[in-house]
C-alpha cells in the first residue's frame, strides 16, 4: 500500500490540500490503480506494434492567405476600439519595460 507520505506528497504536487480522512481514501484509491498497472503490466503485448498516437492522422496543412476585409467590416471594427493609428487596432499594454 502506498503510505500517508507518498499520498501528500503527490497531493503537494497537484497543489491539493487534503485532510485526514481524505489520505486514508487516496491511499487505497492509489493501491487500486497500482494494482491495475501490475494487472496490465502482466498483458502480454509482443504482438502490438508500438504506437505514439492513438489516431492514424497526419497534420493537414492549408495554404496561409490574407483574406482581404470589406471597408465596412474594418470601419465596424476600429469603431469598437478606442484607440488606433496607422490601420493598426491599439490595446492596452500587457507586459511593462521595467
């Protein structure tokens, strides 16, 4: 069985605050997952061809174009900010020089 230690540490790990109780059930959660893996750890897979992803497909790549605005989609849109210059939206900054 995987000890109370073992428990808070994965649960410091994970950023969870457990409580008494809470251990003692994640104790024997955790010795029921083990012993799934030693279950399937006994699975005999020399027939398995090794895979890195459960899906056959490849990236699909599309071409990478502009699709031009109408005038009247970018007046609605730079009508929205509230500040622009040079056909360029500004936001306020995110990250300071300092």
């Amino acid at each position: 069985m995987i000890s109370k230690e073992q428990v808070q540490h994965i649960a410091q790990l994970a950023r969870i605050k457990l409580q008494g109780k809470e251990v003692e059930c994640f104790q024997v959660e955790f010795a029921q997952i083990l012993e799934y893996f030693e279950v399937l750890g006994k699975l005999d897979v020399s027939q398995v061809q090794p895979m890195t992803h459960t899906s056959a497909k490849e990236n699909s790549w599309r071409e990478d174009i502009g699709e031009p605005f109408s005038s009247e989609l970018r007046k609605k849109m730079f009508s929205q900010f509230s500040s622009s210059a040079d056909n360029f939206l500004k936001v306020p900054r995110v990250f300071s020089h300092e």
